[in-house]
C-alpha cells in the first residue's frame, strides 16, 4: 500500500480441501452429518470402458478406507462431512486475506481470481478422489474480481479451462501478450467478464491417462462442449479405428448414467472432428532415477545431520527439522535395519534397504 504507484503480483495456495479432511471443529460443527444425501448413482455409467473409472487410490491410502470395495453409508457421511467442514475451513481463510484487501484499501483496484485445480467424486458413480475424465472431476470453481469489469454475484455459463486465466490476467492488468514461438491456447475471458449472457468459447479440452489391459499406457482425450462430453481413449499416435469412445450428453443425462457413443454416431463424428484439431496428447514422461547422484546426495544430508560429526546419527539428529515430524519416526525406524536405535552412514543412505 506505501507504493500505491507499484503494480504488483501475489500467488497464495490453499491446500484445503483436499485430502486429508483436517480442520479445526468449529468448521465440522456447521453440519449434521446425519442431514447429507448419500449420491443416488453409485456405479459407474453403463457402457463405459473397465478402466475408465478410478479406483480413488489416494483415498484408499488411508487406514480406515478399505483397500477394495466402497464405502459404507456411514463412512461416505463422514467423507462428506469432511470435505465440507475443509471447504468452510479455507473459505475462512480466504475471507482474511479479502477483509485485508478491504481494511488497505486495496480493493478497488486489485485483480482477484480464485481457482481450483480439479473438482472431486463425493461418492457419485461410487468414486471417491479426483483421477477421472467424468464431470465432477474436471469442474472446477473458478470466480474473478475485476474491478469496472464484473458485477459482483453474476455467474455464466461459458466454457473456460485453466489456460484461458493468463490472457485474461494480461488483458485486464493492460499488460502486451508476450510474442511467443506458438500460439496462446487459452482466450482472455474479457468479454464474457463483461457480457455474463455471452457464449464464449464452442469447446474446451482435457486429458487423463489409464492402463488398458493388453495395450498399457493410454490417454482419454477429451472435448466438452455446452451439451456433450466426448472421451477418446487410445494410444498417442495410434490410429484413430483403435480408440475406445465415450459420450455423454448433459442435456438429457446430466449424472453420465450411460455412454451413448453407440448410439450417437453422428454426434460423436462432430465431436472428433473438433477434437482432431487439437495437437495430440502425449504420454507423460517419467526420469529414471540416477542412482549415483541419489546416493551422493543422502550421504551429503548424512554430513549435514550428523553435527557431533561422529559419523551415525542418533534418533534426535534425525528427527531435527524434518518437514512431516508426525512420519518421520516411523521412517527412523524403518531406516534402522539393526534396531540398535542409531542409524550409521549406510542405513540412512540406503534407507534401510538390505545389501
């Protein structure tokens, strides 16, 4: 605020609410537990591939969450309970840092924009966890403050994606689009900021990956339009007569209860058409992990913990500054292979991994 003249920039992340559902209890005490509708739909849709559903791994990471099979009903009310109690948690939060906005005067002038980076299965089509191409995982709350630009509680239902905010960010700041090798792929947003009604763009696109049984990694490319959903599933660069296909139309089935690529043919030729313009998907790419610089590395944080320099290090020496101290204890004595209550340079450097 001393250099009102000075342009400036703040990125805050929020971890809340994703996993896990901590938060203080005056936010758990906002609900009754008992008042959530478990979701009508728990299967996935009907027709759709095997593997095109998750298994909601992250969650089943967690002791009390059965490894295979779902929830009960009175597990999936506190999972909703939870994940409503860390929404009103960081809405908190976010109240504080806009209420400081207000007391510095700051407000007036300041750009705001509050995203997510996925959406998540509250128990609809029997998932839990994000990790799909289905709606609720792709839907995403995004809302933007600009001021002389949008009215405050207007809502639209254009289509935005994720890439679409930096032109945006640049247009309303008044800020030149860098001149890169490629083209931007996202749109400023501008004009359905100042015309809520207005369409926006016909189309936007994501992509989740799988392992198809006989063909290994695969990716679902994906077009959503205001109507449709269109999933394409195969190898990259295979041909397109490979592909599994799913599609679903949010008029008439808004919960994705079926997968009417079958029987939609016509529907689904438009929507890969507008899908085939777009670069092909990619597999991700995965480093193998150079071992000899591994090693060096955890014998130099062996130097850096050992500080009687006696060339072990005990239990306290350990512990000290480590960034999850409720695990690393449980990583102490995994690492300690004699379980003679220190851990010598060879242990913590191949933590605790047998010759």
């Amino acid at each position: 605020k001393s250099k009102s003249t000075e342009p400036f920039f703040l990125a805050l992340g929020f971890l809340k609410p994703h996993l896990p559902f901590c938060a203080p209890k005056k936010y758990w005490d906002l609900y009754d537990r008992s008042s959530f509708t478990l979701p009508a739909l728990r299967t996935p849709p009907e027709g759709a591939p095997k593997y095109a559903p998750t298994t909601w791994g992250e969650l089943r990471q967690y002791s009390d969450i059965p490894d295979t099979g779902p929830l009960t009903d009175e597990q999936a009310r506190a999972m909703m309970h939870g994940y409503h109690a860390a929404v009103s948690y960081v809405d908190a939060q976010i109240g504080r840092v806009l209420d400081e906005f207000d007391r510095l005067g700051l407000a007036t002038n300041t750009i705001i924009v509050l995203w997510g980076d996925h959406g998540w299965h509250l128990g609809d089509h029997g998932m839990w966890s994000k990790h799909t191409n289905y709606e609720e995982a792709t839907h995403i709350p995004l809302l933007i403050a600009a001021p002389g630009v949008t009215k405050p509680g207007t809502r639209t239902k254009a289509l935005a994606e994720t890439v679409d905010l930096y032109p945006t960010l640049c247009e309303l700041a008044g800020l030149p689009k860098p001149k890169l090798p490629q083209p931007l792929d996202g749109q400023s947003l501008v004009p359905v900021l100042k015309n809520p009604s207005g369409q926006g763009k016909q189309a936007i696109f994501h992509v989740f990956p799988r392992h198809r049984r006989g063909d290994g990694e695969i990716l679902g490319q994906a077009v959503r339009t205001e109507r449709y959903r269109l999933v394409e599933w195969k190898k990259p660069g295979a041909p397109p007569e490979t592909a599994d296909l799913e599609l679903y139309d949010y008029h008439a089935d808004p919960a994705e209860t079926k997968n009417l690529a079958s029987e939609q043919p016509e529907v689904v030729a438009k929507l890969r058409a507008i899908l085939a313009k777009q670069p092909e998907g990619k597999p991700q790419l995965s480093a193998k992990p150079d071992a000899g610089k591994q090693k060096a590395e955890r014998a130099a944080l062996f130097d850096r913990k050992d500080t009687n320099h006696d060339g072990q290090l005990t239990r306290a020496e350990f512990l000290a500054n480590q960034p999850d101290p409720d695990e690393a204890p449980k990583r102490f004595t995994r690492f300690d292979r004699n379980q003679d209550g220190i851990l010598s340079r060879e242990e913590f450097v191949k933590m605790g991994v047998a010759p």
